[in-house]
C-alpha cells in the first residue's frame, strides 16, 4: 500500500474526515507503516501509551484482563483508530489490542498526534465528538446495567 | 624545591656547563685565527708583498717560535710556494677555519639545546612528581587548567635559558671587559667616560627594569588565571548553557582580556623605554669621544692615532654590553616565572616519596583491622564532619555506614580511602597509622569507589584494567632498532632524573585479580561487570561498534557460522521476515537505493554518504548502467513531494526527525533547485546539480517511504549496476568501500551488522529488540559472547568518561574496585545515580562477588538508603559528626534509635 492510499484510508476514518489532504499525507508520510501477524500484540494494558493506530487492513481484538483471564470487549476493523485515549490522557494503556488476522496498521506517535491536535483544531472538535458520543454510550450502559441488577 | 634558579641549574648541570665553556673557549682560537687571515691574503699573494720578484716563493706552514733562553727555533721549515700557490693554499686555510668555526658553532649550540631540553624535562617531571605527592586538600583550590599551564607553558623558557645561563655572562663579560681595558690603555681619560657610562648603564637599567619584572609577574599570574577559566568554561558548558549565562562568561573573559592586554601593553612600553635609554646611553660615549676626545686632539694633549683606536675598540664594547643586559634580562624574566611556579609546588605536608615508592613484588594481604582512634575531621570551612570517632573494621566484617543528612559517613570512607586526612586522631592498621603505609599496600590491599567517579579518556578495558597497574611486571623483549631506541630511553631518562619504567611493559596485575594471565583475567572481568549489572551495557556497545580485527579475530573467522545460525534460528522460530539478508545478486527491498548500489560498507570518506552522487566514478557507472536519468527522475519525484509535505513546517518541527532524505536547512535549497531544473531536460542539467537530486533517491527504501517509485526493471538494473561498479573499480577506490560478501567480515561494518547481514525490517516495530535478543542468544551458544564483551570494551569512554551514563560510570568504578580482590573494600554511596531497585540488585551482586572463591574481605558501605544496610553484619549510624548506634541490623532495630527512624 503506498502512502496515497494510505491517505485515502486516513481520509476515510471519521476522526480525519476533516483534514485537508495533503495534511493528511504529512501525517501517513511521518507515521510507521507496521505488520502484525494473527496473535501479535499492538500494545499491553497497563503499558505506558506512546502511539495510536490506524488500522489500513485486516482485524483486531481489544481484549480486558479480568480475573478469569482476558475478555474479547470489541473488535476492530479497517478505519478504525484505536489507542488514543492513553495518549490524550497521559494514562498507561486501558486494554490489551490483539491482532486477530494478518493486520497493517499506521502506528502514529504521541508527540506527533498532539502536534496535530495543535494545529487543526478540527480534528480536535472531531476528537471531542467522538470522545463525548462514546461517553454517552457508556452512562447508558451503566443505566442499563444498574436497572438489570 | 630549590627556590633559586642559578643553585637549581648549577646543581645539576655543573659538569657540563664547564665542559660547555671549555669548548666555547677553544673555539676562540680558531675563530681569532680567522679573523687575521684575511688581512694575511690581501697583504701576501693579493697584493703581491713578498712576492716582488717574478718567481719568488714564500714559506708556508712555518712553524718557529721565540721561545726564552732558547732562542729561535724552527719546527718545521714550510713549503715554499708562489704568489698564486700562496693564494690558493691562504684560501683554503680560511676555508677550514670557516668550517672548524662552524663546526664550533654547531657543537655548541646543538650541546646547549640538549642541555636545556634536558632540564626541561627534569623541571617537568619534578613537578608532575609533586602533584603526584600532593595532600589531597590541595586539590579543592587549584584548577587543573592552571597546574597543566605551569607544567606545560611557564617552565616551558627555562629551556632556552638554561644553556646559556652560565655561558653568556663569562663570554660577553670578558669581551666587553677586554674591550674596556683596551681603551683604558689608549687613553685613562677617555676610558674613564666608556667606563662612567658603562656604570651609569649597570646601575639604572636594572632598576629600571624592576617594575619589568614586576609586570612580568602579573602577566603570568594573569594568563594563568585566563586557562583556568578556560578550562572551566569547557568542563562547566552545560552549566553555562543551562542558566543562560554564557554572556556573562563572555564578559568575564573579555575583562580578563582586557586586562592581560594592558598588563601586556605596559610592558611593551617599558621595556622599548629601557631599550631607548640603554641605546642612548650606548651612544652617548661615542659623542663624548668626538666632542672631548676631538677638543685634545686640537688642543694637541692627545695623539689623533690614539683618539681613532679608541673609537674604534668602542664599536666592540656596546655588543657585548647589549647582549649581557638582554641575558640579564632574560635571566630575570626567567627567575621571576620559576619562582612564581616553585611558589605554587611549594606544598606542606607533601607525601613523602617512600610512601609512593615502587614495589614489584605482592606486598601480601592486610590481616590487621583498620581502626578509627578519635578521629576527627573538618571540613574547609572548618564544621566537623567527624568529631572524635573511635570504631574498628575487623578482617572479613560487612559494615553498612548509615547517616543523616549531616552524618559524617561519607567523610569517614573518605579517610579510609585516604582521600581525607584527619585534622586529629588517627586510623591506623594493626599499629601502622594508614598514612604512614605505603600506597603499594594500601592501593593493593584495599579499594574504594565512590559517587564521583573520575574514568581516564581511554578504552572502556583500560580504565577497568586501571586499578591493577600498580609496576611493569614484564621486561619488553626489543629487538634491532627498537633495542637501540629503548637504550637511548632509558640513558636520556637517567640523563634527566627521571624514572626508567617501561610504560610498555605489561603492568596489569593478574594474581590480584586472581588470574593467572590475560585470559584468565577476562572470566575475572566477565564476573564484576555480570556483578555490577554492566555486562548488557557493555555487549549492546560492542554491537553497535566496528571489531578491531587484529584483535577480535574469532569474530571474523566464525562469522559465517554465525550468520547461517542467526538464519537457522529466525526460521525455526518464524521470523525470517524480520531480516532480509543482502545477497549479491539481488535487490534488498529493505536496504536503501544507495545501499543497494554500493553492496559495501564505505571504509573512506571518497564513497561515503553524499560523496557517493558526487563521485565521477559512480557516476559513470550510473550512465552506463542507464541508471542516472532513472534515479535522476526518481530524486525529482522526491524532492518534489518532499517539498510539498514540509515546506510550510517550521524548521524545528518534530516531523523533520522522520526525513532522511535532507535536512530542514536544506529545503529551501531543494526549492530552489526545483524551480531552476523543473521542465529542463535532463542532458541541459550540470553535473553538481544532477549530484544534489541523485543522492535524494539514495536514501530511498520503499516499504519505509511509500512513495511507490520502485519497480522490477529498476531493481534488476541497480543489481547489475552493483557489479558492474566493481568489476572496473580503479585503484584508488579499492580501500574506499568493502563489498559486502556473505563468507567475509566486513571491517568497516558494525558487528550487529556483520551478523545480521542484512536488514531488519522497517514494518516490525519490536523487531530490532527481538533480533538483539536472538543476537545475544547465539553468541554465546557459540561462545563468541567474551568476544563481544571484548569488542565492547574497546568503547572509548571520551572525556572524563562523558560518553558514559552518570550510572554506567558509577557502575564500572564499582567493578574496577571489584576486581582487585582486595582485603578492604570501601563503597562510599557508589551508586548514587541508579535507582534503588537496581542499587539493591547491585548491592547483593557485590557482595556475592566480593566473597566468592572463599575470599573474605571487609566491606564497608556507606549507603544512600537505611533499608539496604539490612544485608550487612553491622550497622554503625553516624549523626552531626558523632558516632551515635552501633550494632546488627536487629539490635538496632529493637533499641528504637534514629536508625529505626531513618527506616521509617
């Protein structure tokens, strides 16, 4: 895959839906373009966070450790970003990513995603967006958990 | 020292300064002699006196004498000659004196350049000697910077002066003495003025002159203090840069400038004010000759003869003069910077020499304990830092020295280690006061390594190797011309009091060690850096280092093996991707374009990095290839995306750290050179720009960059490039690259990249650490993992050991201690800059170490945190100075004291 397709991927995930293109290409062209093989681990719970990703190709798992050994909590497709909530937060890492398929992924470290977050507040918007939805998906689940019990 | 220069150089350099002199003296002869020849050839053949008649011949090489009461007597009767045989034979004659007298002249000096370079070296050496022998108070208030001033540069105009010391005072003085009485003889009168003058000039230029010497003093003093803030600029940069205070530096050194010029300026001032006086002085006389000498030759009171031969002895007077007051002067300027430097060697309480004495032989273990007897030390300000501490360290015994922040402990390992002596009391051994034993007991015997560490600019081996060199224990075999050097080493040693140790010889003590020869030693080394935690250090900078192959050669003998093993392994555990081995005939995706070009490691500067574009060789090899109007259009593409990615960053942008193609500086250059060649064809573009876009596509490698500029055709034209390149490689380039060549070492490669041989993967994030591993792994399946060590102490460790981490120097003083195996061993907070994880590691690891093979010394440890003095038999607590608990680790814990609280 050469980087214009990686922009066109980059382009395709929400969180960069708004970032001119050859802003975008700085961005894929500074990234590590990295191969994962079935099994591999992206990165640990409880390591310190320095890099998200973008996933360009195959399926990962996010997985939590629990008492009896990790829980499959999602699942990632192409497009998705994952890994940038230690970032944002300076916090070591909440779960565990697991390729699940043969995975490539664009693997953008942390200084340079604040960098961006600096210069396009657009994205930062967006980073927000995406961010408040999925808190309000998790009060949800906590109001329906709580009401089941 | 001898605080007078004369004594000092009379002392010792009697014999040859007679001798010198009695030479100078004999040149005389010959030098007189020629002196009146020339007057002998114009009188004789020239002008024909004696050879009147057409065929006359005169005696040469008559010898007669008028010897008293004998009368007459002829020794050799001569050759009788004609005019022109006369002329020619005169002639020659003056020729051989021209030589004899150059000859003298020769001897003399190349006898007085020797003489002074001699004592330079005794002065030298003497004073090296005596830092050496210093106490060690003195150290806290020089600056390094000015002891190396003095040693190199203010001793550095004795040497000129030394020979000539004695020399010039007898010779000049006798001449103008000889001239003096001459024109006494002549006239008394006239004589007296010359000799009035003559006084006048003795007395006031001297006096003159004081204030010279007085300036001469401050300008030494000056540009001594000059190198010693010099040199605290360099050791203090980070200092400076950190506060922002490098104006300030500026500023001082300016003022200091400033006033060494006007120190400087005053001198130059009068020392041509003396020089004007003095040359009016000298001129005066003549004056005084015409007007007086000319009023009684009118008067008719004095013959006109006698007035011109007067005159004429003047001319010989003011020479000599001008040359004994520029000696005088010398002398004085001289005796001023020697005193100034003896003046700051002069130091009580001097080691005495027995102490540092030369001991070859094991001067055998220290059995007696080492004991503290009212011990008292102060520091420079005079606050206690010890105040009457009596305690004994018994043979065998683990002590932990526990303090609060004004403890005392640190002071106390100090005085152990001899690096504090105390203001009372004493410590002694057995019955022997520690001081009074010599170093070659004590720096055997015991060892000590503390936070500050001071690692030498050297190997990484040698300053380990540092604390084991204590005598030349071999005798070097020289042979040939080497033999003879070492002679000359030795007698030219002696000749200037200095000490005839070979520094060749092999010093390093393997029985301490408890080795029996170099290669034991290495399995001691292994140990205390496996001890100490440095080992892993240690191997990744042997990686990442080129072998030394006259000295690593199992390294270049097994590579082959290693490499197909490195294959075995990655595929047995699945991960041939990791590495794309370089193989000759084929293109390695994940090497770079220029790599790929090269095949080789470039062992110059003609091939390497941007020079490779550059080369007119490679750059024919590309033509023919027809590769250069491909890489050409390759490097535009580059350059063009390149621009349009980075131009609008700012220079200091974190992405540039991902460009490898240039750097942020030269982007505006690129820019530029776009505009210039954009639509320009590519036979219209010069040869220097056509270098600038190729080298661009050097740096290329596809699965890294993904610029989508590689293809097949293209791959397979670089490969066929690469032997092309070789196949007519002319010979100059023949030592500029090594090929790659999977059964060879490659000398100018690392040796990660000798074992890889090949490229890691640029897709795999954790593939470097996981090939290290693997790495590791097989060395020392192979046993190659000492060879690494090896390769790896070969790090030169830079200045003061900068090129350390603050904890790997602290580490490797602490395995430098380790290695002597000594009696006492004392550890004063030695590794500060690790944290307490690692300290703990460390500490056990030590201690371990310290006893292995049923060896026991006494380890005393002043440790930075209470709770690791639990691994110790004793535990002595120090507070303000006083010895306050000591006990078990237990005992103190159950008595609730400070030691518990400090716990706490």
């Amino acid at each position: 895959m050469l980087l214009k397709d990686e922009v066109g991927m980059l382009q395709r995930v929400p969180l960069f839906s708004g970032i001119e293109p050859a802003k975008l290409k700085l961005l894929a062209f500074t990234s590590d373009r990295v191969n994962y093989s079935a099994g591999q681990i992206l990165f640990r719970q409880g390591d310190e966070g320095d890099a998200a990703y973008v996933i360009l190709s195959g399926k990962a798992d996010i997985l939590v450790d629990s008492d009896s050994g990790p829980i499959k909590v999602a699942e990632l497709l192409p497009n998705s970003i994952v890994g940038e909530i230690a970032i944002l937060c300076n916090s070591s890492r909440t779960a565990t990513v697991r390729a699940a398929t043969q995975l490539e992924a664009l693997r953008i470290r942390k200084d340079h995603f604040l960098r961006l977050m600096k210069e396009f507040p657009e994205m930062t918007i967006e980073m927000v967006r995406v961010l408040a939805d999925r808190l309000s998906h998790t009060t949800a689940d906590l109001i329906d958990a709580r009401s089941a019990k | 020292m001898e605080p007078s220069l004369a004594r000092y150089i009379w002392t010792h350099t009697r014999k040859q300064q007679l001798w010198i002199l009695m030479i100078v003296v004999l040149s005389m002869i010959p030098y007189f002699m020629s002196f009146d020849l020339p007057k002998l050839i114009v009188n004789g053949p020239i002008q024909g006196k004696g050879f009147e008649q057409p065929g006359a011949t005169q005696p040469f090489m008559r010898l007669h004498y008028d010897l008293p009461f004998i009368g007459d007597v002829l020794f050799f009767s001569g050759f009788q000659l004609g005019r022109k045989a006369t002329l020619l034979a005169l002639s020659l004659v003056f020729l051989l004196l021209v030589v004899i007298n150059g000859l003298f002249k020769l001897y003399i000096n190349t006898y007085k350049g020797r003489l002074g370079e001699r004592m330079l070296r005794r002065i030298r050496f003497e004073l090296v000697d005596r830092v050496l022998r210093f106490p060690p108070v003195y150290f806290k208030r020089v600056k390094s910077a000015e002891v190396a001033t003095m040693v190199k540069d203010e001793v550095e105009p004795l040497g000129g002066f030394i020979g000539d010391a004695f020399l010039q005072p007898v010779l000049l003085g006798g001449q103008a003495l000889t001239a003096m009485l001459f024109i006494l003889v002549q006239n008394v009168w006239l004589g007296m003025i010359a000799f009035v003058i003559v006084v006048i000039q003795i007395v006031l230029i001297p006096r003159m002159r004081r204030r010279l010497i007085v300036l001469g003093r401050q300008r030494q003093l000056t540009a001594r203090a000059l190198s010693g803030r010099v040199g605290e600029i360099v050791d203090g940069i980070g200092a400076v840069h950190v506060h922002d205070t490098s104006n300030y530096e500026r500023a001082d050194i300016a003022a200091r400038l400033g006033l060494i010029f006007k120190i400087r300026f005053d001198l130059y001032q009068w020392k041509f004010m003396v020089k004007f006086l003095n040359n009016f002085l000298a001129q005066i006389t003549p004056f005084l000759f015409y007007m007086i000498g000319g009023y009684l030759a009118i008067a008719g009171r004095l013959n006109v003869g006698q007035l011109v031969a007067v005159i004429g002895a003047y001319k010989d007077l003011p020479g000599p003069m001008k040359e004994l007051i520029d000696w005088d002067q010398d002398r004085q300027d001289v005796q001023v910077k020697y005193q100034q430097v003896v003046e700051q060697f002069t130091v009580e309480d001097l080691i005495a020499p027995r102490i540092g004495a030369l001991m070859v032989d094991d001067p055998g273990p220290m059995t007696n304990p080492l004991s503290a007897v009212s011990l008292s030390i102060a520091d420079d300000g005079g606050a206690m830092l010890l105040d009457r501490i009596s305690l004994q360290v018994k043979p065998g015994e683990t002590v932990a020295l526990v303090s609060t922040a004004t403890g005392g402990a640190e002071a106390l390992a100090e005085a152990f280690a001899r690096l504090n002596w105390p203001d009372s009391g004493r410590i002694v051994s057995g019955a022997d006061d520690l001081l009074e034993l010599p170093e070659a007991v004590t720096g055997r015997r015991m060892s000590y390594a503390s936070s500050d560490v001071f690692l030498f600019h050297a190997s990484l081996r040698d300053n380990l190797l540092y604390g084991l060199k204590h005598a030349p224990l071999t005798s070097v075999p020289y042979e040939g011309a080497a033999a003879d050097q070492q002679r000359w080493n030795i007698a030219e040693a002696h000749r200037s009091g200095n000490p005839d140790l070979d520094v060749h010889s092999d010093w390093i003590d393997y029985a301490s060690a408890g080795a029996t020869g170099p290669h034991g030693l290495f399995e001691a080394v292994r140990r205390v850096l496996d001890a100490v935690v440095l080992s892993r250090d240690i191997l990744d900078l042997g990686l990442r280092s080129l072998a030394d192959l006259q000295r690593h050669t199992e390294l270049a003998k097994r590579i082959v093996e290693l490499r197909a093993a490195l294959r075995t392994r990655l595929e047995q555990e699945g991960l041939s991707g990791l590495v794309v081995p370089f193989e000759p005939g084929a293109y390695n995706k994940e090497a770079t374009i220029g790599q790929n070009l090269l095949f080789g490691a470039a062992s110059g500067l003609a091939l390497a990095d941007k020079a490779l574009a550059a080369n007119p060789y490679f750059a024919s090899v590309l033509k023919q290839a027809g590769l250069d109007g491909t890489l050409y259009g390759m490097g535009m593409e580059i350059a063009e995306q390149t621009i349009e990615l980075f131009a609008d960053l700012p220079p200091d942008h974190q992405f540039f750290q991902q460009l490898a193609f240039m750097s942020a500086e030269e982007i505006p250059a690129y820019e530029t050179l776009l505009q210039r060649l954009k639509n320009r064809p590519y036979e219209a573009v010069s040869e220097a720009d056509r270098a600038m876009i190729i080298t661009l596509s050097f740096a290329y490698i596809e699965p890294l960059h993904r610029f989508g500029l590689l293809s097949d055709e293209l791959m397979n034209k670089i490969v066929a490039a690469r032997n092309q390149f070789y196949e007519n490689l002319p010979p100059e380039l023949q030592n500029a690259v090594e090929r790659y060549d999977p059964a060879k070492y490659i000398a100018a490669a690392t040796v990660m990249d000798n074992v890889l041989f090949g490229r890691v993967g640029n897709n795999h994030p954790d593939a470097p650490d996981r090939i290290r591993a693997i790495v590791y792994d097989i060395l020392d399946e192979l046993g190659l993992y000492a060879e690494l060590l090896d390769v790896g102490l070969d790090f030169d460790v830079g200045a003061g050991g900068r090129r350390l981490t603050g904890g790997q120097r602290q580490k490797l003083d602490v395995a430098r201690a380790l290695l002597k195996r000594p009696d006492f061993l004392i550890l004063n907070r030695p590794l500060s800059a690790l944290d307490q994880r690692m300290q703990d590691k460390v500490l056990r690891n030590v201690l371990e170490e310290a006893r292995r093979d049923d060896h026991s010394p006494a380890i005393v440890w002043a440790v930075t945190n209470p709770a690791m003095a639990m691994m110790f038999d004793r535990v002595i607590v120090f507070d303000s100075g006083q010895l306050v608990e000591d006990g078990t680790h237990e005992t103190l814990l159950a008595e609730n004291g400070i030691f518990k609280e400090l716990l706490s």
